[in-house]
C-alpha cells in the first residue's frame, strides 16, 4: 500500500460482518439453520474480496490504467471461482441444504460484488487527474 491510502481490511470484515447478520436474520425468518456452510461462503467471498481489494489497490494511484486491467480481471477471477463453487454446492451438498445454501451464495456474491465495485470505483473518481 501506498502511504496515505486506507487499507481495505476493516471496510470488508465490517461489510461481512454485515452480510453474516442479514443471513441469520433472513435465515431465522425462513425458518432455517445457520449452517457452518454459509459462515464458509461469507468467509470465503470475504477473503477473496480482500485479496483482489490489496492487489487493485496497490496499482491504483500508481498506473491507473493498469488498475482497470487489474479490477476487470479481479471481477472475471472472483466470477469463475465463485461459479465453479455454486456448481459444487449444487451437486456435491445435501438437497435440502443445497437450495438454501446455492441461494445464500447468489446473493452473497451480488452483495460483496456491489460493494467491491462501488469502494473501488468510489476510490478511483478520487485520485488526481494528471
């Protein structure tokens, strides 16, 4: 990181932590357990977010264009694993834990896609313009 620049740290494990309450919450009200799979599928979507926040960032304010090679290729990475992952909760989970679970895991990954796009693009606006 850059002197002067924030790191990415708090801002995920704090947008996870969210996303970890509404899933309980929305699980409770469905009637459903919070099974150990979906603290994996948070920590995994956290994880991977802070992975590619720290690679992005680093090249932010120093090639800016080397920063937008570096986010769309963080976006396709974060979409191809997470895909591959959905197929394997399909397939390889018990059904009546597999739907609910498949689900979690879709709107997860909206959630902590939104979130990436809008602190990385958030950040990007201001850098200065040379």
């Amino acid at each position: 990181m850059a002197q002067g620049q924030r790191s990415p740290i708090l801002p995920v494990l704090l947008f996870a932590a969210v996303c970890a309450a509404a899933t309980w919450f929305g699980l409770r009200l469905l009637g459903l357990p919070f099974h150990w799979a979906y603290a994996a599928v948070i920590t995994y979507l956290a994880g991977l977010t802070l992975v590619l926040h720290i690679w992005q960032e680093r090249s932010m304010h120093t090639d800016p264009k080397g920063f937008v090679r570096r986010f769309m290729t963080g976006l396709v990475l974060k979409m191809l694993v997470s895909l591959f992952l959905l197929l394997g909760i399909v397939f390889l989970v018990p059904r009546d834990l597999a739907l609910p679970l498949a689900l979690s895991f879709a709107l997860l990954y909206l959630a902590f896609l939104g979130f990436s796009t809008a602190r990385l693009v958030g950040m990007s606006r201001h850098l200065p313009r040379s």
